[in-house]
C-alpha cells in the first residue's frame, strides 16, 4: 500500500515545541536556531531582522521563519548542522513568539553570488497558523541593486512586487554583532502582499 506525503501541521505548539525549543524555554536541544555564522565566519556579518503580518496588518506572535543561504563565497554549507570547521551553519530558525513585537532575526553574513545566479539572496520557509503548506519565497538586498537588476527569479517577478522581496539596510548601534541590520517585512495577504514562489 502507497502512502502520501504527511500534510503540514498549522496549528497547535509544534514550531515551538519540536523546532524551536530552545527559544521557548523548553528543555530540548535546538538543532538550529537563529545563529547562522559565528564571529569568525568569514564575510561582512549582519543581522537580518522582520515581523510577519497577517491580512489585517496585525503582527503573527505563532509564525516561524527558517532561512537558507550561502556563505560569503557563494558555497552552500554541505552539512548545515555541523559548525565546528568554519562557524557557518547556513540555515536557521526563529519562531517570532518570544519577542515583544513579534519580530524574527538572524545573525549571519552577508551571502555571495551562488552559481547560476546574478545577485545575492537567502531563501526564505514561512510557516503559520492558518495555512495548509509553508510558504517559499526569498530576500533580496536593497545595496545589491546592479545584481539585482540582473537577476532573473527576481526579474521574473511583476516591477510593482519586487520591493516585497528586498530587505533594506540600516546602519545600527548594537542590534547585530557588526551593527549592520536588514530589515523586511512578510505580508502575507493584503496590498503589500509578500511575493511567494511555487516550488
């Protein structure tokens, strides 16, 4: 007998309690969380920080983002749990419960330009209440804008969407290890709805 995938789960505490235990104080070991490079990752580090609203503007406290990238050099970490040898995981997971406004954040580098591609990105795995299968979709940086305009996922999006996928940089006293924050937002309906991909 043929079985089917095992849906999405989208309610009740299991982000929390099996992917981000840790976070929540529960008494389990995090697999990742949302460290991506240690402070001697090689590449500019930064903190990439947002909040994920719902269709009526309303922050989500009960999402998780989980994020996958490149390192500085363009190279995919082959082992993402494994930091010893170089200090860069390469993926990451934040549930945006703990924080008083609801926010997600990382600590990573900066990524390079990955093979096939013009511009830097992170991937980006949204999961919430509510829905039936987790959203893909990718950030893309605001100080990159010759690659960008180069780069053809993003390019093969309508004009009038592609600032829903760009994370603006801001120079900051202390919220990342080298003061450098992107921030963007994940609308998930509404007019400034967050561009997701079908993979």
């Amino acid at each position: 007998m043929a079985y089917g995938e095992t849906p999405s789960q989208t309610v009740g505490p299991y982000f929390a309690y099996g992917l981000t235990p840790g976070q929540y104080g529960y008494d389990f070991t995090d697999i990742v969380d949302p460290t991506i490079a240690g402070p001697d990752a090689e590449g500019e580090h930064i903190r990439i920080t947002g909040t994920v609203y719902d269709g009526e503007g309303n922050p989500v406290n009960d999402a998780m983002i989980e994020i996958w990238q490149a390192d500085a050099n363009g190279v995919y970490n082959d082992n993402p749990i494994d930091v010893s040898d170089t200090g860069f995981r390469g993926l990451g997971r934040c549930g945006t419960g703990t924080d008083a406004n609801n926010r997600f954040w990382f600590d990573t580098v900066k990524p390079g330009v990955v093979e096939d591609a013009h511009a830097p990105f992170v991937n980006v795995i949204v999961f919430m209440r509510g829905m039936l299968s987790h959203a893909f979709t990718r950030f893309y940086f605001d100080d990159e804008a010759d690659r960008n305009a180069k780069d053809a996922v993003l390019q093969s999006v309508p004009e009038d969407r592609r600032d829903t996928l760009i994370a603006k940089r801001n120079q900051t006293s202390s919220t990342s290890p080298a003061g450098i924050e992107y921030r963007i937002d994940i609308h998930m309906q509404g007019d400034r709805e967050t561009v997701v991909f079908d993979v």
